[in-house]
C-alpha cells in the first residue's frame, strides 16, 4: 500500500491503528530506501514539529516524521493550538519530508487539521466492523471474524486454514484484536495448534451475569453448570457494568440476579394473562431469530407497555422493547408456581451472605432445581409455523 506525502490515520483500536501505523511507514521505506524515519513518542508541540517539517536534513535526502500519538493536535480544548500545524500543512512545500500521525479516535477525525491533511494528503480511518446482534448467538460477528482471520493470516499464516483454531481464537478472545494476535502467535511458535492448546493458554477467561439469563431461558442445565463450574475454576465474573465481582460480592450479586430475573418473569406472566397474552407464553411461540422482530415488538409489546404502564411501581417498568422480550421468553419457560417457589427457596436459602465457593454452590444448586427437566409443551397453542 502506498503511503501518500502527508497521512492521518485514526481508529477506536489502539492495535489495527498501530498495524496500520507499522504498514504506511513500511511503504514509505519500501519507496525510500535511503531515507530516515523519525519517530516521536508523544506528539510535539506544534511549534517544533512545523519547524521540524520545514527544516531539510544534512545527511539524507528523505525523511519520514512519525507521530505516533497525535491526539493533542486533534482534542477540542487543544485545536487553536494545532491551527499553526494545519496552515503550514497548506503551505509549506515539505521538500524532501513526509508526515504520518496517528490517533487513536471513535470516529473519524474533523476541524482544521483533518481538513489540511485532506486536502494535502489523506485522512484514514479504520474502523471497526460491526459487532454480533443483540439476538445472534456468536461471540463475534461475521464480520468481525472476517477481520480477525486476516489478523492470523498477518501475524500467523499458518493458523489462517486451521477453523478449529480460527474457531476457537474467536471464541476464547472476542474481538481483541491485540490479544487474539499474541495467542495466534505464540500458538504458531509452540507448533502444536488445537482448540485444545487455546483454550489451555487462554485461561478460564471472563463469564457475563447474562450468562445466567441465557441458562434460565433454556432451561438449560448442562449451561448453567459450564457457567458455574467456569468460575470455580477462576474465571473472572463481570457484572453489568463490566466490572469484576471478587468473591466477597458473589453471593449478593448472583443472588440479585437470580431473584431479579424471577420476578421480573413472573411478573410477565401476570401482565401477559391482563392483556390477553397468555396463550404467547408457549416456548415454541417465543423460539426463533426473528420471532422477535416479526411478533413480539410490533404486536405483544404495545399491549404490555400498556397495562405496565398502568401499574405504578412495577418491577418491569422502563424496559425497553428488546429487555422486555427476553423477560418474556424466560416467563414462557416456566409457569406460576415453579417462579413462586424458586423465589420462596431463595429467601430461605440466605445465599446473599454467602462467599466464594460457598455462593457458586447454594445458587447452583436453587437455579438446577428450577431449571430440572424442562417444562411439557404447552397445549394451549400449537406450534407457531
């Protein structure tokens, strides 16, 4: 790729932005030969890069400036101080010298600086390609497992035909570009690549509360246990914010879940049963990818938004369509009395005071004991076509 006289690159990945850094500058050498790079750490002042970029060398033809981090040149409360950059990048006639910068940015770059190396060279932002749907099963999208197997081929040409490595790098590391690289190329150094030795070097990794949510809905026990048993052997537990849950909160934490899901699902059931709704609360209505888009968002929400509208209080109000669903779904797996009973033996089981180990246990052995074997195909409905 060749790399135009004066290039602004930008990207929310600090490590595509850097790949993209490490391959302008390369096509510089690669045209340049003879010639010097000079790389900055930090972005210097405004100032001394103009001089730096009007002043010839002594000792080679070609030079190449590389500021790695030209975020300040880029900061609202920091562009008047740019602007002396942005007119000499209009004006000067950079013989002999070119300029890459870099930032790392969530969209692409704007204001008076941007619009100088436009127009002088080229502004390039790479972006990210689009993460998984809310209702796609995939830890990453299509797309972004696209951009990751050319991430492998890149840094480990000999994984890129290998799918359970392929498969299983996407699934241990998400789309962590920067991480997913280093595994891909310590995996291609060891010589001995599995699903296997990923999952060995990635570790037990990080599980999410909605992990939860996904067992419940399914009834699934042998995914509640995977999940459990994920975290006794040392994954990182995330709660909603995405922060981690040491074991002093594992006990209030999964037992907030746990009860807060239930209510919320038995509280469905009694909105559903005032609107008309109950016959819905079939597992086989709720199946499907597009159930939602297709049924419930624009015929069973407006009449539930209706009646939790109507009730002051309520345990389901503010949810949003999407939220609201997923209550739905996991009401439509269980009936009345199994949510009144599972709720019943929470309290009594005093689970929020527990630590470590002794959480993961009591909840456990609640959520398998309500999960048990599923419920019995409803007779109410017949299978939605």
């Amino acid at each position: 790729m060749s790399s135009p006289q004066i290039l602004l690159l930008a990207s929310p990945d600090d490590f595509l932005l850097e790949l993209a850094r490490q391959d302008a500058v390369a096509a510089w050498q690669q045209a340049h030969p003879d010639g010097e790079v000079v790389p900055f750490g930090e972005a210097p002042p405004a100032t001394r890069l103009v001089q730096e970029l009007a002043s010839p060398s002594l000792f080679v033809a070609e030079r190449l400036l590389v500021v790695a981090d030209a975020r300040p040149y880029l900061s609202v409360g920091r562009r008047a101080a740019a602007d002396p950059l942005a007119a000499s990048l209009e004006a000067l006639p950079l013989a002999g010298v070119a300029l890459v910068m870099s930032a790392v940015a969530a969209a692409a770059p704007t204001g008076a600086l941007a619009d100088a190396v436009g127009r002088r060279g080229e502004v390039r932002f790479i972006g990210l390609p689009d993460a998984p749907k809310p209702w796609d099963e995939a830890r990453v999208s299509r797309e972004q497992r696209q951009a990751l197997v050319g991430l492998i081929a890149r840094v480990a040409p000999a994984l890129q035909a290998n799918h359970e490595v392929v498969d299983a790098l996407c699934e241990a590391y998400g789309f962590r570009p920067r991480e997913l690289a280093k595994a891909a190329e310590r995996l291609a150094l060891a010589g001995e690549a599995d699903a296997a030795a990923v999952r060995a070097q990635a570790g037990a990794g990080e599980r999410q509360l909605r992990e939860i949510e996904d067992a419940l809905q399914r009834r699934d026990g042998g995914r509640f246990a995977r999940f459990t048993g994920a975290i006794a052997a040392g994954a990182v537990l995330l709660d909603w914010r995405g922060d981690a849950v040491g074991p002093d909160r594992l006990g209030p934490i999964l037992t907030g879940t746990v009860g807060r899901l239930l209510r919320q699902a038995l509280a469905v059931r009694g909105y559903a049963a005032r609107a008309a709704l109950a016959a819905e609360l079939d597992p086989r209505r709720c199946a499907g990818k597009d159930w939602y888009q297709r049924a419930f968002k624009p015929r069973l929400f407006p009449r539930l938004a209706k009646e939790i509208e109507a009730t002051p209080d309520s345990p389901i109000a503010g949810m949003t369509p999407w939220q609201l669903h997923r209550a739905f779904r996991l009401a439509a797996a269980y009936e009345d009395g199994e949510l009144i009973a599972a709720l019943a033996r929470l309290a009594e089981s005093r689970a929020e005071r527990a630590r470590g180990p002794a959480a993961l246990a009591a909840i456990s052995a609640l959520v398998l004991a309500l999960i048990g074997r599923p419920a019995a195909p409803s007779r109410r409905t017949a299978p939605a076509a």
